[in-house]
C-alpha cells in the first residue's frame, strides 16, 4: 500500500467517517467529557501506527501512563513495521499489528480482525497518539471504551468522537507533546523526558560485532543514514553530498563510515558506496534488525543522519548526532541535548511538512531547496566540532 494512497482515503473517506460517527454519538450521548476513576482503569489501549521515531519518542509517556495507572493492562496498537521496535523496548503489555505492506486486501483482513478484538476486549480507555488521522479516531470510535483521547485542532477536523480533547502545540517537541496528552489523564508533570532505550541481546552484540569485522572496521567509526521513510521522502539531503562529504572524513579523520538502512534502500546506499570508492565506506543497508541497529549506534563514535526514525534510535543509545532538517522543523522533531547538531536552513518555504496536513508535502521548488541548500562544508564542520568534544573519545564500546 502506497503512502499517498492511505494519505488520500484519510483526508476523504475519513472525514465522511467522521461526520457520521459524530452524529451517531450525539445523538446518543456519547460525546460527553470522560470522568476519570483512576481505581477503575484496568485496560488501557494506546495507538500509534507511522514511524519507529514516533515510538521511541511516546514511550516518556507511556512510563508516565504506566506509573499512574499501576494496575493496568497497556495494549499497543500499531503498524507491523514497527514490531522489532516495540520488542525491543519493552515498554508495553501486548502489542497488536496492522498490516499495511501486503496489499489492500491483507489490509482489510488485518484492520477487521483487529477491530473485532478491540470491540471483544471493552478496553476503559483508549489514548489515540496519532496526531490528526482520522483513521484513528474512526478506530477508537468503535472500541466503545468510555474514556477517549486525543489530539483536537480546527485545522484537521476529527469530529467529536474523542470525549478527552488535547490540544498539540506546533512550537513543541514530539516527546512533549505526546508527554502533555497523558498529564489529560493524570499523568505528572516531569521537568525532563527521556526516550527508553531499546535493548538488544549479547547475540545481537556478536552479530554486529562480526559484520564489522568482517568489513575490516576497526577502532573508531561514524555511522551515517542516508535515507528517510516514504512517508516524506523529500527530507533526504542530495546522494551526491554524502558522497561527498564521506570522502572528505575519510580523508580528515581516517575513521571508516558505516552505511545503514532498510533493504529495500539497499541499491541506493550500495551506489553511494561505490561513488565514494573507498574500502573504509562500508555498507550495511538491510543487513542489520532494528535491536542490532541500536548496537551499531551504540558503537559509534558519531551519527549522521536524515530527520527521520534511525535518528531518534541514536539519540535513545546515547550516541552523539548531527541531524539534517529541511521539510519538517527541528523545533518539533530535533533531537534535544548539547551532543545533538541540528542543520536547519530556515528558508521563506521552509518547514512545509506540519502534522495537520498529514505531513503532506508539496514542494515549490522542482527539488526541496531546504535540504540542497545544506552545505557539505557545514555539515563536516558540525561533525569536525563533534568529534572533537566528548564523542571522540568513545571508541568502540
């Protein structure tokens, strides 16, 4: 299932949905404000179904949620891409998947055994983290759970279905505001959030020690992601800059660069690779799980990344990043801390991608000028002032 085509059936069929349901529910009530009895809270189902970042970045709250509500059950709901995530944090009760990757009909069969069970199961409340779909909020209309919540702004209208109304803040982090929904249900205030880290095993260890090996790194290395998910594709910095830009620290710092992404970007880094025609540039694209990821990120010295999932893993290990923002504004997704650079152009288009639009992008240019604007020469002098601060003492742990 393509992107753009579930991005359409939300913004149309989603918002007739909506329109019905809404009328349904007032016409018999259902809309009215949740009372919350915090004693009475023994199932609790949590949505998030696009990005392995968005994962990471919820689970500040889903500890808030758990430390307020001891007793219960959390139940996660979300798209089957981010299984070896969700496994590897180990943050939730259960996890239930949707199947988006295998066509429409899996997807119809996957979205009705689903509903089924979250109808079977009469769970007391449902917390959509999903920021404007309507998929979502058409979802938690039929688990009947008397307790509903959920992101609300006239900008992308999602009816009344939810009965707890949680504003999103465009000027805050995503972790911020995924931690503000939950202080809508009691959840404490914290004066600082961070990610769980995910965990991997001393098997994953070996593993990815061995690939390294085998490709003769050794010692220090940078890790560098050169893709972002189809989701937005438009936030990927130009190929020929990395290349670039690989050439330059392979000549400056001597260390070896460790390609990563999914299979499917294999091709793409596989030619980056070979563009930069050194044995030091190693590709590892499709090669690694998501827990043997985190190992890698672990191990090295620097990330260098897109705005997108692999970027908010690096930041959950502790690795030091320089992170590249065009279409999406750093003010919401930037990693925070002093060991994190971010490259934001901030140009007059610049950021066109918002949540109320389901990051829709649509380009003035015939080629995202927020990112070809970014320099190889500012991003190798960010690395260069990294790697002379604490991160180049890391070595391989």
């Amino acid at each position: 299932m393509k992107i753009k085509h579930m991005k359409f059936l939300d913004k149309y069929a989603g918002y007739a949905a909506c329109v019905v349901l809404t009328a349904f529910g007032r016409a018999f009530g259902s809309g009215e404000p949740a009372k919350i009895d915090k004693g009475a809270i023994r199932k609790v189902l949590v949505m998030k179904f696009w990005g392995l970042g968005s994962i990471l970045l919820l689970s500040p709250a889903i500890a808030g949620i758990r430390e307020e509500f001891p007793g219960a059950r959390i139940v996660l709901f979300t798209s089957r891409r981010n299984s070896e995530i969700c496994s590897s944090l180990g943050i939730f009760d259960e996890v239930r998947y949707l199947d988006v990757d295998r066509g429409w009909l899996a997807f119809a069969a996957s979205l009705l055994r689903n509903m089924f069970r979250l109808f079977m199961d009469r769970f007391d409340m449902v917390v959509d983290f999903e920021f404007f779909t309507r998929f979502s909020a058409v979802l938690t209309f039929f688990t009947f759970s008397p307790i509903r919540v959920g992101y609300h702004a006239w900008e992308a209208w999602r009816g009344d279905i939810h009965n707890i109304k949680v504003p999103f803040n465009r000027y805050w982090n995503i972790m911020d505001n995924f931690y503000n929904l939950g202080t809508y249900i009691g959840v404490a205030a914290r004066p600082e959030l961070r990610m769980a880290r995910p965990r991997f095993t001393e098997a994953d260890r070996a593993f990815v020690d061995g690939l390294l090996g085998k490709a003769g790194v050794s010692g220090g290395y940078i890790a560098a992601n050169v893709n972002a998910s189809d989701l937005v594709i438009e936030r990927r910095w130009p190929y020929e800059n990395f290349v670039e830009l690989a050439r330059r620290l392979l000549e400056k710092f001597g260390r070896s660069i460790v390609f990563v992404g999914s299979p499917s970007e294999r091709p793409g880094v596989d030619a980056i690779v070979k563009e930069v025609g050194d044995p030091r540039a190693v590709n590892l694209a499709g090669m690694v799980s998501i827990p043997q990821l985190a190992r890698l990120f672990e191990g090295a010295d620097l990330v260098i990344s897109n705005d997108s999932g692999p970027l908010h893993l690096a930041v959950a290990m502790g690795t030091p990043t320089v992170s590249l923002f065009g279409p999406e504004t750093p003010a919401i997704y930037g990693p925070k801390g002093k060991e994190h650079t971010v490259i934001f152009k901030n140009i007059d288009c610049s950021p066109c991608c918002n949540v109320h639009d389901r990051k829709s992008v649509h380009c003035y240019w015939e080629k995202p000028r927020c990112m070809s604007l970014i320099t190889v020469a500012e991003v190798f002098e960010a690395i260069e002032r990294a790697l002379s601060g604490p991160a180049a003492a890391r070595g391989r742990r």
